[in-house]
C-alpha cells in the first residue's frame, strides 16, 4: 500500500482541481440558457457522449474481440430506453430504473426493468456474430481468387517456358522404337 500513497503524493491535486473547476464553470455557462424540464435529458445525453469518448480509449487497449463486446455492453446500458417509475410514465433510460429499484431494494424490479438492457446486449452479440461471419467469408472468398489467380499466372508461365523435357521412360521408349526401326 505504500506504493498507492508515494502514487497519490505525487499527483498534481491543485492542476487537477484548477481543470474539474473550469469544466464545472464551462458546463454552467453550457446550460444556463436551457429550460429547466430539459436539463435532464441534456445532462443525460452529454454524461453518456462524455462516457462513449473514454470508453473509446479504454476499449483501444483491450483485445479486439473484447473491445468490441464492451462497446455492445457501454452502448445497452446507455441507451437502452426504459419507464420512469412515477405517473408519468415517462421514457428514460433502463439503467436509472434498474439503480433506482436497487436502492429501494425492490430486486424484483431491478431484474424487470434490466431485462430490456439484457435483450439489446443479446441482440449486440448476435449482431456482432452475424458481422464476423460475414467477413470471414469475404476473406475465405478474398483468399481463393487470390490463390485462383496466382494459379492461373503459374499455369501460364508454364506453358510459356520450353517444353518439359523426357522423362526416363520416354527416352527409353525412343530408344526402343529407333532400334526397331534399324
């Protein structure tokens, strides 16, 4: 644990907290001018663009498989809609009502209202399978009339070199017919 404190005492607090400031200052003078029913919905899509961009770079390092599944999880968590819990039964994201069910403890809810997330990882996933299976076969496809053509130009080249000479036996043969004939 030592080398988490010498990592903590190293960082640059001040500059760090100078940065948060002036995005926190930027971002008020962002919404200042929204109506305040809107507020939400902007702070929910600017949070969720704001994740996908670092996601991005997370997702850069991982494996190419595994990054791409992440991708499909961030995005059907985002983005999955949902219904509000109040009377207005308004559309909001399906991961606020899974939160907000899980703090009530109400788990009953939490697995109904996650289970439209579970449908669009699921649909992702098989989204996913259909695109690699697609380009598997382009390249399986790619390959062959590359291998067809390189074929194709060493059968030419063939025909154009001198013909194959004898083999044995029709030396031998050739010989035989010239004695016959003598």
């Amino acid at each position: 644990m030592e080398w988490l404190k010498e990592f903590i005492k190293g960082l640059p607090l001040d500059d760090i907290s100078e940065v948060v400031a002036d995005v926190v200052a930027w971002w008020g003078e962002q919404v200042k001018d929204i109506p305040v029913n809107e507020l939400p919905l902007q702070v929910y899509v600017g949070g969720s663009l704001l994740v996908c961009i670092l996601w991005f770079f997370i997702a850069r390092v991982l494996p190419r498989p595994l990054g791409g599944m992440t991708w499909i999880v961030v995005i059907a968590v985002l983005f999955t809609p949902g219904t509000s819990l109040g009377d207005t039964a308004d559309i909001v994201p399906a991961c606020i009502a899974v939160a907000y069910a899980i703090l009530i403890k109400d788990y009953q809810g939490a697995i109904v209202h996650g289970l439209p997330i579970l449908l669009v990882i699921v649909a992702g996933f098989f989204l996913g399978f259909i695109w690699q299976l697609m380009r598997l076969l382009i390249f399986q496809n790619k390959q062959k009339k590359a291998e067809q053509k390189r074929l194709q130009q060493a059968s030419q080249q063939s025909t154009k070199r001198s013909p194959t000479p004898p083999s044995r036996l029709n030396k031998f043969r050739q010989k035989l017919q010239a004695r016959r004939k003598s």
